[in-house]
C-alpha cells in the first residue's frame, strides 16, 4: 500500500497524522538511535527529512540509519533537488505556489525529475504555500518568495484551491521553521473546508495545544520540527 493512499485512508477515518521534521544538518549520526527512541516515545506516524539549506551529504546514511531501527514512513522534504536519496519512501514534491519565483515553481522540478525517475521514490505532489510569520523565515529567505498576507485568508484559500485544480495531492500551509506565530487557525479552517485533498500544516508551534487546535481546526497532519529538536521529550507529558 503506498503512502499516500494510507494518509487519504487516514482523512476518511478522521484519524489524524503527525510528522516529525529532522534536519539532517542539525543531526549527529553517532546518537541518532536515542534520537530514534525518542520518536519511538512520540505519536509521530511519518518522519520528514529536509530543510532549507541542507549542506550535508549524509542523506543516505542518515536514513539507512534510522530505518534500521524505526519503521516509520521516512519523506523527503527537500528544500532543492540535491535532497534527494532513494534510501527513503516518499518525496513531497513541492511547487512554492505562495511564490512567484520560477525556480521555486518549476525550474527545481523540472532538475529533479530525471533523477526521480531512477529512483522507487512515491513522488506526491504538493502545493506548498508559505504565510507571513511575523518574522523572515528560512523558506522565504532561501525562496526570494514574500509569504502569503496572514490575514488575507481568501488569498490563501484561493491559492490552495489552485494548487487542487491543477493536481496537487497535498496542500501544505508553511509559517517556516521557527515561525514566530503558527498559521492562523481561521485559515487552517477555512482551506481545511474547502478543498477535498489533506491538508498539511507546520511551523511555529511549540506545544501539545497549538497541535490540537491545528488538528480541531481542520490539518490531517500537522509537523514539527524546532520543538522537538530542541526537547527531545517535547511529547512526554
Ligand atoms: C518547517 O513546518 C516545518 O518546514 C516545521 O516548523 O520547525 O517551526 O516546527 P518548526
């Protein structure tokens, strides 16, 4: 059964997904087995590998590592076609439709194509779309893209319904890593409402409620990062 058909199962059931972001650059390979015990402790059913500005080149064996003790679904999230090792599952393949930098839009797929081809990656295409803030994340540093106005919460649900229309199989709203404010829960309802595909959402929330008020709000999977890099016990309460 392939992931994405388990994460529409997922939506159907109203059972809803947690993914953990690691960053390979922020990850020592020498204790990525406590690392693992801990997801194992967590309510985490995908880890997602990537990051803005991965310079590491231990993709491969960072997660030939973790499958070896963790039988998580492991997806790529790559921030540019360098990220890619078909060591893991899946791959989000992600148009920035927040943005209107090309690069972001098509050029990085049209790059990582051929290199998908050779690989036994599921390649699930998500419409990626990037909400203000209120700081300069990475993703809009990296991306040259202005994120979407977060109060402007027809101008998010038109660009995620777009994303629909032209065959995106996730929508994925992004406050970027380490957002200070998390996407606002008004706009997590009303695209939630208003699109048929999952609905992902991430970035800046730092504790157990802001996950259930994405979850209550509408998000099938809701991702976190920062707070569990920074306590690796963030899910042990
Ligand atoms: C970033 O949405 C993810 O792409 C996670 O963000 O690091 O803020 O949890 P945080």
């Amino acid at each position: 059964e392939n992931l994405y058909s388990q994460i529409i199962q997922a939506k159907r059931n109203n059972q809803k997904l947690l993914a953990i972001l690691l960053d390979p650059d922020k990850i020592d390979l020498n204790t990525v087995a406590i690392l693992i015990s801990k997801i194992h402790q967590s309510p985490a059913s995908h880890i997602f590998i990537g990051g803005s500005h991965v310079t590491t080149n231990i993709l491969d064996e960072l997660i030939v590592k973790i499958k070896q003790n963790c039988d998580l679904p492991i997806v790529l999230f790559p921030g540019n076609p360098s990220q890619i090792s078909d060591k893991a599952d899946a791959i989000l393949f992600l148009s920035l439709i927040s943005g209107r930098n090309p690069d972001f839009l098509i050029e990085h797929q049209v790059k990582a194509a051929p290199i998908l081809k050779k690989t036994k990656l599921e390649v699930i295409s998500t419409g990626y779309i990037l909400i203000e803030s209120g700081n300069e994340t990475a993703v809009e540093r990296v991306s040259k893209t202005k994120p979407l106005d977060r109060n402007n919460l027809d101008l998010a649900l038109a660009t995620a319904q777009a994303g629909e229309m032209l065959g995106n199989k996730l929508i994925y709203l992004e406050a970027g890593s380490g957002a200070k404010q998390a996407v606002p829960l008004e706009m997590i309802a009303l695209v939630a409402q208003n699109i048929e595909i999952p609905l992902l959402v991430g970035g800046g929330i730092v504790d157990l409620q802001g996950i259930q008020n994405a979850y209550d709000s509408g998000a099938d999977l809701v991702i976190i990062g920062t707070a569990f890099e920074n306590n690796n016990n963030f899910f042990n309460v």
